[in-house]
C-alpha cells in the first residue's frame, strides 16, 4: 500500500468522525488510535462541498459534507 493514498474507515468508525466533525466543543479524534485527525477540502470542486478528513498515523480517510465552522481550514 502507498502510504500517501489512504484506506477508509469502517462505516462504523466514519459515522463517528461525521458526529465528532459537528460537534465543536468535542476533540476530533482517530477512532483507531486517539491522534488528532485533520480536515482538509478536497482539491475538487462540486456543488456541495466535501471535507476529507484524514489521520496521518493510521493511513486512513472519510469524507463528510457538515462540519462545524471552527474545525473548517482556512484557505
């Protein structure tokens, strides 16, 4: 596996990364390992935006469509 491209996360695991991501008073955190997940915009555009949310020890990935402002990158 390349460990630039990651896997996702289980439908279990990314279910709580979409409410974690939305709740801005609570840590984001890696479900699998407790590291600090970042988020970040996927370089394409569409009509809705998509937030990819990535843990760099884990390799792994989600994507939601809701985050809460404070947890947003800036451009």
């Amino acid at each position: 596996m390349n460990p630039d491209t990651p896997v996702t996360f289980s439908r279990t695991e990314s279910d709580e990364i979409r409410r974690l991501a939305m709740a801005a008073d609570e840590p984001l955190v890696c479900p699998r390992c407790g590291a600090d997940l970042l988020v970040r915009e996927p370089a394409g555009r569409s009509a809705r935006t998509i937030w990819e949310i990535r843990c760099t020890p884990c390799h792994r990935s989600t994507f939601v469509t809701e985050v809460a402002e404070g947890r947003r990158p800036e451009a």
